[in-house]
C-alpha cells in the first residue's frame, strides 16, 4: 500500500473535521433536551377537612428544583 500524499492527508484530515464537527452539533442538541427529557419529580399532599393541598416537586429546564401548588376539594377527589 503507497503511502498516502500530502493533499490526501489534508483531505482525510478535512473530512474528520466535519464528522467531529457534526457530532459536537448533535451532543449540543442532546443536551439541550436532556432535561426536558429527563424531568425528576415527587408529590406531597397535605389533607386538610375541606381541601386537601398537592405539591409537584420537579426540575425545570435548566436543572433548577421547581414547585407547583394546586388545592382539590375533597369532594372532587
């Protein structure tokens, strides 16, 4: 097998480039819906004699603990 030329190498070197470049593209993207796509959550409850109080313990999108509050009637549950 002859050994490749310089114009060759370049050209080999070239193509790698834009494969590396094409997949830090793809890694960015992943990671930007990683979060989204990996939300963690939990739920507590507080039952009172009327109502009872839900708490939804999530991450937001950038990773940040986040909280939603909501009151049900005990009579809608």
């Amino acid at each position: 097998m002859p050994n490749p030329t310089i114009p060759e190498l370049e050209a080999d070197l070239e193509l790698i480039k834009h494969i590396i470049e094409g997949l830090e593209h793809r890694v960015t993207q992943l990671e930007a819906r990683l979060p989204l796509s990996h939300v963690a959550f939990g739920l507590t409850k507080e039952v009172g004699e009327e109502s009872t109080v839900f708490h939804v313990h999530m991450v937001d999108h950038y990773g940040r603990p986040a909280q939603v509050t909501f009151t049900l009637q005990n009579e809608d549950l």
